[in-house]
C-alpha cells in the first residue's frame, strides 16, 4: 500500500505539499539537509542552488535506506529569509521537482534566525515511509 493523501472534502487542494499524509511501513527519518556537496563544502550562496543541493541530499540519503521521494510524508524547510523564499518561489519549483519529483508531503515551512552552519540559508529534514 502506498502513502494515501489526505484532503478534506471541501478544502481547496494545497500547492506544492499535501495537508495530510497517512502511510505504513518502515519509518525512514533525515536529519537536517543544508545546501552543501558531500565533502561539506558550499558550491554557493545563491539561495536556490542551496536548496537545490540541500534537496539531493535529501533524496542520496532516502537512497541509503531504499527509499525514494515518493516514500516522503513529512518535510520541513528552515529558511533564513522568509521574503526571499516567497520571492523565488517560482524558480524553487523547477529545483524541487528536478530533485523530488512530483512528490509533495505533508511540509512547514518556518524562517529561523540563524542555522548553525553560518552560510547555510535552508536546511530541510524529511520523514519517509517505506511501505510494508
């Protein structure tokens, strides 16, 4: 069984994430994915090409446990600035999709002051669920 969608009757449906997703099977939980390579250094400081490495993170680390995008059912994005997040908005939808697909959890998005990577502008963490 894959993850079912949860959306109220009546409610319009959200844009790029779901309200609710109810799903079973293994728990596969990411730690916080900042905009940096593997040999935790940043390419950049251009918030887009953050989180567009922040998200392929994300999907190498749902590879190590057999999962996919499609498995996601939580994502949370920390963000230092909320105005440029909601300013980028339309150039942040090619990344996502080009990382995750066409798969959108349940997610938060919140601004921080300040994450502990002093460069990072995003980290994300993901809760995945590998159907049993």
């Amino acid at each position: 069984m894959m993850n079912k969608l949860l959306q109220p009757a009546g409610w319009l449906p959200p844009k790029g994430y779901a309200n609710g997703v109810a799903a079973r099977g293994t728990m596969v939980f990411v730690g916080g994915q900042i905009g940096w390579n593997a040999q935790q250094q940043f390419e950049s400081d251009d918030f887009i090409e953050q989180c567009g490495l922040a998200l392929r993170n994300i999907a190498e680390v749902l590879r190590e446990a057999g999962a996919g995008p499609e498995h996601m059912v939580r994502m949370t994005w920390y963000v230092t600035d909320r105005d440029e997040y909601s300013r980028r908005l339309a150039e942040l939808g090619p990344v996502y999709r080009d990382a995750m697909g066409r798969n959108f959890p349940a997610m938060t998005c919140v601004q921080v002051a300040a994450l502990v990577e002093p460069r990072a502008k995003i980290e994300i963490e993901v809760t995945a669920v590998i159907p049993d």
